[in-house]
C-alpha cells in the first residue's frame, strides 16, 4: 500500500517539441505575409515579424544541436532531448 503507482511515460508525439517550432515559425511567415500584403497600414509590425521568424529558426537550430548532442551521448548536452 505504501508504493504508489507508476506514471505512464508520454507518446514521442507529445514529447517532441520539433511541430511545435515548426507551427510557430509557420505561424510567424503567415503574419509576414499577411503584413506584406496589407500595404502601409501595417509597415511598423514587418520588423516584428521578421524578428519572429529569425528567433523562430534560431530556437530550431538550437534545438535540432542539442538534440544531435544528446544522442551522441555529449556530456555538456541536454538530457530527455532523445
């Protein structure tokens, strides 16, 4: 009575954070677009939009480094990226 029941672990579908760059770069491009098209109204929120990508694309790189150096069994990387 004392032990308490095991947690099951999370499917590699709802662990994986890789789809959810990948949707808020997508999401980012949409409203880069979407400013694009618009014309003058919207011109001052284009650097924003830009900026999101850039950080967007950067965070998945970053990402994609670590994920590769804790798979190759890195000391300095981060654990539960597998």
């Amino acid at each position: 009575m004392d032990s308490k029941p095991e947690t099951p672990a999370l499917s590699v579908r709802l662990t994986d954070p890789a789809p959810v760059i990948a949707v808020g770069i997508l999401a980012w491009l949409v409203a880069t677009v979407v400013v694009l098209v618009s014309g003058d109204r919207w011109a001052d929120a284009l650097p924003t939009c830009w900026t999101g990508v850039a950080v967007g694309v950067a965070g998945f790189a970053l990402f994609l480094i670590q994920r590769a150096a804790a798979r190759r069994g890195s000391r300095t990387a981060q654990r539960g990226l597998t």
